[in-house]
C-alpha cells in the first residue's frame, strides 16, 4: 500500500516523539560529520530549493544537506522561474514533481506553500513563510539541548515581535509542552487564540526573562515589512536583550536569534560576538537538523 506524502510546513506536522527522533538523528549525523564519515541515503535523488525571498543560511544549510546526504540540490530562485512570470504554485508543484524527490520553498504567505504541498506529489519543507519558520526551530531546539542537555522543564522566553519565528516557537511548546513566555509591543503580538495553555504574553520583556533558561529573540522587521521599519523601531524600543534585560534570566541562560541580526537594535552584540554566544553553533545546526529532516520525510 501507498503511504501518504509527509509535508513539513508547519512545526506541529511533526509529532513530539518525531521532533526528538530528527533531533536525535541531527546531532549523531554531526558527530559522524566531523569524524569524516560519509552516508549517503538520498542518493539518486533530488530536492528543489525554491527562494521568492532571500537567504543566507537556509539556502546554503539546504543544498550542502543535500549534497552530503548524496543527492542534488537545485536551487531556484523564483525570479529564474516561470513562477516569476505568473505561472501558478499549483502548475509549478506538478511539474516539478515528476523532476525531484521532495521541494523545499520559501516564500510569503503560507497559503502559498499549502496550495504547492497540495499540489506537489512529493514531500514539501517550508523555508519560511511570513507566519512559520519551523525549520529553524529545529536547529534552536538542538541548540538548547547541546546547551542545557534537555529542552523538556526549562524555561523559554521570547523578546520581541510576534513573527514568523515566535509562531514556530509556540507551536514547539504546543507539541513538547515547556513553559514560553512571549514579550511583545502592543499590536505586535501572537493572536491570544494561537496560544496553547502552557504559552503566554506580556508586556514587560522583564517579566517574560525572569528566571528564564532560555532567551529568544529576532529582527524587529521581517522580510517583507521593510516599510514598517522606522515605525517598529519606535514600536519596539526596550524590547532590547542586553545583560541589563538578562541580569532577569537564569544563571546559565542562552540567547538564541536565528539570523541576521542588527546589534544594538534587538540584540547586544556580547550575546552574538561574546565568547558565551550560543548564535553560531545554532546557524550550523541548520545543516545537522535538515539532513535529518530531509531523512525524515523522504524514507
Ligand atoms: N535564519 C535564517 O533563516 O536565515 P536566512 O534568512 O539567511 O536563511
Ligand atoms: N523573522 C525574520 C526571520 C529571518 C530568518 C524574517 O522573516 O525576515
């Protein structure tokens, strides 16, 4: 029998049993990594990269995944495409389809990836849309367990907008059931409804890092909202983390942002540059948690 295609678009299309096993699986591929050894289980196959955004780290963590599991990245960008001239997602999925083994997109809003993942006949990862990044809160969980040694009983405070990221986040606490607090302007923040029992928000980013383990927060604009910058510049002033903010937190807390940042706007740069910073290991577990992602979903 024919078992159904498994899209990973949001963070709760993965169950909590499955988001331990990638994570398991990301950090042995690491350590085999470094000790040079090679598997290469996506031979003979390929993954579309589609971007209609741009991208640093996801990008490059996805075709050099794909390349060291030993398949073949082709990475498009949409403007490459006919999909920049207007042809549809929908006719776009199902050309690709019968060309690669699973297509991985970032784009602007979501109902564009559900509409190709509806279309597509093969595995679609999100790569961000302007309300989820579930990608990258793999690597942040990853982060924290190398830094805490579990992600289950800490603490987890989020600084700042109520964006694509801390949506994936609270999804993370919806499915592993940690305690996250969100600090956000008036206006900026997650819809009430979207937050399960286990989640909250306030206003005092204060309140959210008392006696947090882990710190969490990203730009103060995302791509796409360039025009709203100066006017969220003045939105988000003390929404800063710095080590005054951080004196709230845990002893041993982390700071994780998932890139790129402006130091001195939402971030101090001690918390990127600092010899406690946690930011670089977390851009690298891009690559660890993908490959194990794209394991995952293309078994
Ligand atoms: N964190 C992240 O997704 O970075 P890029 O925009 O560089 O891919
Ligand atoms: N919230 C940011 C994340 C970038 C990786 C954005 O969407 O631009």
């Amino acid at each position: 029998m024919k078992t159904a295609k498994r899209d990973f678009l949001r963070l709760i299309d993965l169950e909590a049993g499955e988001i331990l096993t990638v994570l398991d699986h990301a950090k042995a591929m690491k350590n085999q990594r470094a000790s040079g050894a090679r598997r290469h289980p996506l031979e003979g196959r390929s993954v579309a990269l589609i971007f209609e955004k741009p991208s640093t780290r996801t990008r490059v963590s996805f075709e050099v995944g794909v390349y060291e599991l030993g398949g073949h990245p082709v990475v498009l960008s949409s403007r490459d495409m006919q999909l920049g001239r207007g042809e549809s997602i929908e006719d776009t999925a199902r050309t690709l389809s019968g060309y690669v083994h699973a297509i991985v997109i970032r784009t602007f809003g979501h109902d564009r990836v559900e509409a190709l993942a509806r279309a597509a006949r093969v595995p679609v990862i999100n790569a961000l849309t302007d309300e989820h990044h579930p990608c990258q809160i793999l690597a942040d969980l990853l982060t924290v367990r190398e830094s805490h040694g579990r992600i289950e009983g800490l603490r987890y405070a989020w600084v700042g907008d109520g964006n694509n990221v801390a949506r994936s986040w609270v999804e993370a606490a919806a499915r592993l059931g940690f305690e996250l607090t969100l600090a956000s302007p008036e206006g900026y923040e997650l819809p009430p409804s979207e937050l399960p029992s286990n989640a909250r928000t306030v206003r005092d980013p204060r309140e959210a890092v008392e006696g947090a383990d882990v710190v969490i927060t990203d730009v103060w604009a995302s791509m796409g909202q360039e025009d709203e910058a100066e006017r969220r510049r003045k939105a988000f002033a003390g929404y800063l983390v710095d080590p005054a903010l951080m004196a709230h937190a845990s002893r041993n807390a982390v700071v994780l942002h998932c890139l790129p940042a402006h130091r001195g706007e939402e971030i101090n740069a001690v918390y990127l540059d600092g010899p406690a910073s946690v930011v670089w290991s977390e851009a690298e577990n891009r690559l660890h948690t993908q490959k194990a992602l794209l394991e995952h979903l293309m078994r």
